[in-house]
C-alpha cells in the first residue's frame, strides 16, 4: 500500500481536529440564543444567598466569584483548549511566559531543579538561566536527547522541561522518550508546544504531565492578541492555576479570551495550509546554491526528522535556514531588507508570513556562548511561514536572496 503523502496527511490531521476546532468549549446561549460565547466583562459575580456563597469559597460549587478566578468566556476557552490538546483541563494565562513561569513556580520550590534544552526560547532560557536561581532554583541545560535528560536527572530534579519543535532551529526531542525516563525518576514533563500548535503535535498523547502554549502565536495565528495556556491533568492544571491566577494575577482578559477562541475556530484549515507551504519551501530552500543548510522536520537531512516523522502530526509553519558563503551577516540584514510579501518581525504563527535574525533579536539576550552551544549561528534567519501563496513567497525571498556569492 502506497504511503499518504504530506498533503493527504495534513488533510487527515485537520478532518480529526476541525469539528473540536469549531464547536468543543462552546454552547449556544440559552438567553439570547447566541452563536457566540458572550464577552462576560463582570469582575464580580452576586451569590443567591449566604450558602451559596460559602459553598462556592469552600469549593463545593462551581459558581463564578471574581473576575480574576474565573469567568464564562475564559472557561470556554479552557475547555477548547483542553479538548484540543486531549487533556482533563486547561488554564489560560495572559501571555505564554505567564503560562511558562507560572508552571515551574507552581512546582518548584528553592532547592529543586530543572532540566532544559540548550537550544530553546531566549526568554523561556533567560528566566532558567538567571530569573529562577535568585529563588533558589537551578536549571541544566542538555542536548536534545533523552540520554542526556537522563544523565542530568537529580534527585532534586522536579521538571524536565522539553521545547520541541525549538526556537529557532527546530530541533526535535523525543517526548515518549524523555518522559518515560522522567516519570521512572518521579519527575514531571513539561512541553512547550507553541511552534506546534495543538494541529501538528499531542505532547498528552506521548506522556507529557503538562502542556504550555503561547498561544499569541500559531494557536490565535492573527496578530492580535497576548495570551498563553497550560494542560493537563486536572490536579496538576488547579495547582498551577492556583499560583498563577490567584497568586501572580496573571489573567486573561475575556476580550482576548473571546479572540483566541475565535480563532482557535479555524486553527485546523490555517495550519493545514501553512503546514504544507513551509515543507514546500523548505524544500525549495534546501536545493538553492545560496542557502548553506534549511532547518525544517519535513526533510530528511533533517537531524530529527524520523522522530518527528513519529511524534508529530505535521512538521509545522516554522523553518530556518542559513546563507551560504562570507559575510553571512551581511547577507542576512540584505535578505531581510529586500523582502517584500514576508515581514521583518518578530513572533510567530501570524498569517502574515514573518522573518527575523534570531541572534540580533529574539535571542539576543542570550550569552554568545550560549548560542553557539545552543547551535543559533549569526547567519541564521527564521521564517514563520503564513497564509500566502506559496509561490508568492518563493519569488519575494528568491528576490531577497539575490546573486549567488
């Protein structure tokens, strides 16, 4: 039997996912018969009387109570998140480091440890490399393998915080893997999934305790809003939302509750297509002279393509690549000032397609040396491929590329 292709697989995966997509977290509103989920903006909610009030502090009903702890809009939102990353719950947070902090907080005390990627988010590094260890803290980062987890567990060791698809190189860790020796350590697995999205990647399904999001990106895929969630298991996701929401105050609004919601309406059918545009240019890239290396999970040079090929639904929107030839510094500032359809920006999973210098922006803030360990070369561009015409974007960075060196 002739294996799918990507383009049949992409269809598969966004057919499983598109009614979840459309309808899961939301209910017609039983008042005005309304579609949408309403925008409920209180920040208190009255109580019929003095035991329901009781009840409600003491957890006995789920009755709304503050704005801050929870509210209709923002639990529709949970309860389509969690229905998309198949887990018992899901708590939105206002942004993805509030999401990603929150986590490690809410399980870590002074004196516990981290295990983290060498190659990952310079925010999600900077605060495991300098933010946590003021409260006692500690982090070691390791290749992407689950031999080196292995070999970095302690017995303090709480976390082992896996990145995959990582920033800004897209490298690959086997989830099952990493957890499976995790869990032997008593150890929880935390994956940040945002380059995947819930469309291309499961971290549940493969054995990850939770599940974190900036879902600013891919997941809400317009530009228009600052949110990020947390899954999981419903014990672990209260305890964290108990330190995050109640704790840190980090809400989500209900506006941007109610956009990211929307938008979660069409993730399957944006992905599906962007999906299948960056592996089109991925592979396009890799067969240019100007081009020295394409980092993309679709190909087969690819260093993690075959557990990607394994774990992962689709092998996502995001690529990289780097100039062939001197000066490749140069020529990346050139390509970035040529370009015309992508953007010069920062951020991800718009439906604008996106271009940046990692090592002069986004990663910035980490050590040289860290960057060189972490394999995030001064040449290196990112692409966070959108919602254009595939042949669109070949021709705006073939122009942008310019004369071979």
């Amino acid at each position: 039997m002739t294996p799918p292709s990507y383009a049949e697989k992409l269809r598969a995966r966004a057919d499983a996912i598109a009614t979840a997509c459309v309808h899961a977290g939301e209910e017609i509103d039983p008042v005005t018969l309304g579609l949408d989920a309403p925008i409920s903006l209180s920040s208190a909610f009255a109580f019929r009387d003095a035991a329901h009030a009781r009840a409600a502090f003491e957890g006995r009903d789920d009755a709304y109570i503050y704005g801050r702890w929870g509210n209709p809009t923002v639990r529709a939102l949970e309860a389509k998140v969690a229905a998309l990353e198949g887990c018992e719950a899901a708590c939105a947070t206002a942004s993805g480091m509030a999401a990603i902090s929150g986590t490690i907080l809410a399980i870590c005390s002074s004196g516990d440890h981290v295990i983290a990627p060498r190659s990952m988010y310079a925010e999600s590094a900077r605060l495991l490399r300098e933010r946590l260890p003021r409260f006692g803290i500690r982090t070691t980062f390791v290749d992407a393998s689950p031999e080196a987890y292995a070999a970095a567990l302690e017995p303090t060791t709480r976390i082992a915080f896996v990145e995959t698809p990582s920033n800004p190189r897209l490298g690959v860790i086997d989830v099952a893997e990493v957890a499976a020796r995790a869990r032997a350590a008593g150890v929880l697995t935390v994956v940040d999934g945002t380059f995947a999205t819930p469309f291309s990647q499961s971290p549940a399904a493969l054995g990850a305790d939770l599940v974190v999001h900036s879902m600013t990106k891919g997941m809400s895929g317009h530009g228009d809003v600052i949110a990020g969630c947390v899954a999981g298991p419903e014990a672990l996701v209260s305890r964290v939302r108990d330190h995050v929401i109640k704790g840190t105050g980090a809400a989500l609004s209900p506006f941007d509750a109610w956009l990211v919601t929307r938008s979660l309406r069409t993730l399957a059918v944006r992905q599906e297509r962007a999906c299948a545009t960056a592996a089109e240019l991925a592979s396009w890239l890799a067969a240019d002279p100007r081009v020295a290396v394409v980092y993309h999970p679709s190909l087969a040079t690819h260093a993690g393509h075959e557990i990607a090929a394994r774990q992962m639904h689709a092998f996502g929107s995001l690529l990289s690549f780097e100039l062939a030839g001197a000066d490749a510094i140069g020529r990346g500032a050139r390509v970035l000032e040529r370009v015309r359809i992508a953007t010069h920006a920062v951020s991800l999973g718009d439906a604008r397609t996106l271009i940046v210098h990692p090592a002069s922006t986004t990663h910035s803030t980490m050590p040289p040396e860290a960057r060189a360990l972490a394999g995030i070369g001064d040449g290196l561009l990112r692409v966070s491929v959108g919602l254009e015409s595939a042949a669109d974007l070949e021709r705006d960075l073939d122009a942008a590329l310019g004369p071979a060196a």
